[in-house]
C-alpha cells in the first residue's frame, strides 16, 4: 500500500512539473513570436501575488555587438513614469504641502501663468487641462539638444491658449506631467529626481532605477534600436523629464507593483484615489486615473499605461483583484513616419509589440 501511495505522489509531482512546464512554454511562445532572436530584444514578466511565474529576456541588448539581453537589464520606460510622478504629489498631500484640488499657479512659483488661473493639479494628474501638447510643439531636433533646460521645456507651450476647458474633456498631456515635475521641485525645495530617489525608489529599494537626466541612450549593455526622429544615442532625458525620464527593471517595477497591492509608501486612501476614473464636469468618466488607465470594462478593473522613447517601449499592468502584475520592456521603438507607413501597410507597428505581449501574458495567466 505504501508502495502504491508513493506511486501515486510520483506521479502527481511529474504532472504538476509537466504542467508547468507547458505553462512556461506558452508564455516563451509569445516572446518568439513577438520578437526576434537576433533583434532588439525584450524582458517580460508575469507576477502572482507578489512572486514572478514568469521572468525572461529574448533577443538582443545590442543589436549592432550581437549581446543577448538579459533579465536585470535596464530600460528607458518613457510614459511609465507619469505613475511615479503622480504617487510624488500624492506623498506631498499626505505630507500638507499641497492638494490636488489646489491651482496650479498656487505651487509653480516663476512658472505661473494667468492662462492656467483655472487649472488645478488635479488636472495636470488626469490629462484633463486643456494645457497644450508639448510634443505638437516641439521639433524634433531640440529632442536631442544637451541644453534643454526646464524653462526652455515649459516655455514651449506656456504661451499657448488652453485647447479646452479645464476638467471639461481629455487629452493626453506630456505638458502637463513636466508642470507636475516642476511642481514637485518648487514644493519640496530639491530636484525632481532627488525627490524620487529619497522618497521613492529608495523606501521601495527599486536599486535599479532613476531619473535620466543623460544623453547616451546605452545603459549599460542595453541600447536602444534607431527611430526615425534623430538618432537615439543622443536622446536627451532632460526632455522627457517628469513625463517620462525614468530609467529602471522588471524586477524594480515588480517591486513597485507589490508595493500598490500591500498599500506601501502611501495610505490606501490616496491609492483608491489614485485609480479612480476622474469625473469630467459633465459626470461622465474618463479613463485617466492619475498616472494611470483605468480599464473597468469587463470588470474587474485592471490599472496600465505603456511608454515609448526613441529606441524604448514599456508595458505595465496590474490585475488587482487576482493579483496579477505583467511586465514588458524592450529596447525597439520607432516613433517617425516609416514606422507610421509600415503600420498602414500592414506591417506590426513597434509601438505595438509591448502591448500585444501584455495581452498575450495575460490569457495565458488568467487561464492558470
């Protein structure tokens, strides 16, 4: 009999390994098909409650010097910042230095401007302005200029009238998340990416990660592929700023991500806050939380936001009520018209690729 029980947890133990091994085949399968071996690479990630089922990297950190990427490289993670800059101002209320609801011009010190009186820092947080888009008015050229100040940053659309009605509607806004960074410096009396690394990546212990304020776009191994707008190792991070300068890792952003689901660095008030859907003056939703898409359809909600440099592109998403975090960062990214041309054709646009493996993650682990 005991024999037999033996038997039985043999091979109870092989099918529980075969399964997961068929598991992990999957998610290796979305990676190849996504990517090449001998291209820009790709990290992705698949946590569950705080532990990673799935962590790997594919193809090349250096395309050019054939160097395989690997798990602990770092990225540029571009628009994935936005969601750090929102939790700053968020730490800066808890802390009575200022509110949400308060106008911007209250905390923007030389930076005010009688065009914004009606502009709250809400706002700024959810895309709701009306604040013109910096990247409509910025040529092309000045992303790579080494001398690309914060004035120069704001003085590119402060002059311009407001394209809607502050709360009224939605518009994507990089304008507004550099105003938040200016913010958070004229607040807290130190620099934005001191801010962060005291009060952010250092409590979370994300190591791996801080604010570019460089111009090389190789971090250490990992170099970014070559876009059509410039050429990406001249990409200067001061443009990106508090909008999306942040360097960082899988593992760090997983760090993150179980820091959201435990309630860490901020009360569970200010998260709920955080990733509620902002109400437009005519109480529909948007979709903007702060720093955050709320997607609530189907339900239940899931939080992400993706990012793209020349030569980046990120992915987060977290699936709160399972406990699911996936994570993609890659160095392919091609933001000028033959990535644009290629997309009408037909062809898988690059900005796509860290979108499509998200989804693609996600039904296989929501189907484990």
């Amino acid at each position: 009999m005991l024999k037999y029980f033996s038997v039985v947890i043999s091979f109870c133990l092989l099918s529980s390994c075969a399964s997961h091994a068929e598991i992990n085949s999957n998610y290796e399968q979305v990676l190849t098909k996504n990517f090449s071996k001998t291209g820009a690479g790709v990290v992705a990630a698949v946590y569950k409650n705080g532990q990673p089922v799935f962590k790997q990297a594919y193809g090349m950190a250096n395309v050019d010097k054939q160097i395989q990427m690997n798990t602990d490289a770092q990225f540029r993670i571009g628009s994935l910042t936005k969601q750090f800059t929102a939790a700053a101002i968020m730490l800066l209320q808890e802390q009575g230095k200022l509110s949400v609801k308060d106008p911007i011009n209250q905390h923007l010190g030389k930076y005010q401007n009688p065009l914004w009186q009606d502009v709250s820092i809400e706002h700024l947080l959810t895309h709701s302005s009306g604040i013109a888009e910096i990247l409509r008015l910025v040529h092309s050229s000045q992303w790579n200029n080494e001398n690309t100040s914060l004035d120069d940053l704001i003085g590119y659309f402060s002059q311009e009238p407001l394209q809607f009605e502050p709360g009224g509607q939605t518009s994507y806004s990089n304008s507004g998340f550099i105003l938040l960074g200016a913010i958070i410096e004229q607040v807290s009396n130190t620099s934005y990416a001191n801010f962060m690394q005291q009060h952010i990546f250092q409590p979370l212990e994300m190591k791996h990660s801080f604010i570019c304020q460089c111009t090389d776009n190789s971090l250490g191994d990992v170099f970014g592929t070559k876009g059509s707008i410039g050429s990406p190792a001249n990409l200067n991070g001061a443009v990106a700023f508090s909008a999306g300068a942040m360097v960082s890792t899988v593992e760090d952003l997983a760090k993150w991500a179980q820091a959201i689901n435990t309630n860490k660095l901020l009360s569970n008030h200010s998260w709920k806050v955080i990733f509620r859907r902002y109400k437009l003056t005519n109480k529909s939703e948007s979709e903007f939380g702060y720093g955050w898409v709320i997607d609530s359809n189907p339900t239940p909600p899931s939080y992400w936001h993706n990012g793209a440099l020349p030569g980046f592109s990120s992915d987060i998403l977290i699936k709160p009520n399972e406990n699911i975090t996936i994570i993609t960062l890659t160095n392919q990214y091609d933001m000028g018209l033959w990535a644009q041309l290629k997309m009408y054709l037909g062809g898988d646009h690059p900005t796509a690729k860290a979108d499509t493996v998200r989804q693609q993650l996600l039904a296989i682990a929501l189907a484990n």
